[in-house]
C-alpha cells in the first residue's frame, strides 16, 4: 500500500547552504530537491513536504568565467517592446539574491505549489541571516 502524505504529517527542518565557492547550477538543483522534500521517504508530489533552506553568501556563489561573459537574463514585461535584458555581470553586482532564485525557481514545477514552495527560500548576500531562532543546520552538499 502507498502512503500519500498529509500537510499535517509533514515535519519541516531548517537548513543554511553557503554559496561561497559552489557552481550555480549545482547548487540550486540541490536546494531545489531539498525544498520540494524529495530527499524525504515520505514525500508526495502534490504535498508541500520540502524544508526551508537558507542562502548565505550569494554573492560568492560561481560559473564559468566565459559563461559569466555571455549569460543574459531575458523578461518580457508583456507590452509591445517590452523585452528586458540583463547580463549576468550586473545583476551580480546590483542584487546578487536574485541569481540564485530565478536559477532555483526554474527547477521547481510552474503551479501554486511551486508558489508556495518558493516562499522557504530565503537568500542573503552577506555571512549571516536573522533566522537563527528556528535553529537551523548546516548542510553538506553533495557536488561542488
């Protein structure tokens, strides 16, 4: 028999993940199966079962330097000539939280609970965060 979880069955942890040094890739897919709760033996699909994960140091989080060169952000606001471009270099510069969201939310699913998943991550671009009351644990990440 298959056991689907429960909102109310699901206990919630808190982990902080410091980008020094980590590749942006890897370290959001790993940030995104650890908020969708799939390294949990309990985890369901359509159940928000993920945990709350913590970003320090955004700023320091890498890429390969000739794709720091040419990688561009690209939005479209909607209205006629309303595409807006930003290259990687100056969002690194102005709002470097933004990098690893938009990196992070393009690997979760694209429905309200993906919506409500996003809300657990929380970025910072300096060492420390306020969230030291919920006591949470340093997490190793598997690949570099």
């Amino acid at each position: 028999m298959t056991v689907s979880a429960r909102e109310a069955d699901v206990e919630k942890k808190w982990w902080v993940v410091d980008a020094e040094g980590q590749t942006l890739g890897r370290l959001a897919s790993q940030i995104a199966h650890i908020l969708r709760g799939k390294h949990k033996p309990l985890f369901t699909p359509h159940v928000d079962c993920g945990d709350f994960v913590i970003v320090v140091n955004a700023d320091k989080v890498q890429i390969a330097q000739r794709r720091a060169e040419q990688k561009v952000y690209i939005h479209h606001t909607g209205f006629p000539g309303g595409q807006r471009i930003r290259p990687y270099k100056q969002m690194l510069q102005n709002n470097p939280e933004e990098i690893i969201e938009i990196a992070v939310r393009r690997m979760i699913p694209r429905n309200r609970l993906g919506k409500r998943i996003m809300t657990k991550l929380r970025v910072y671009t300096s060492g420390d965060h306020p969230h030291s009351a919920q006591k949470p644990e340093a997490l190793e990440l598997k690949y570099k």
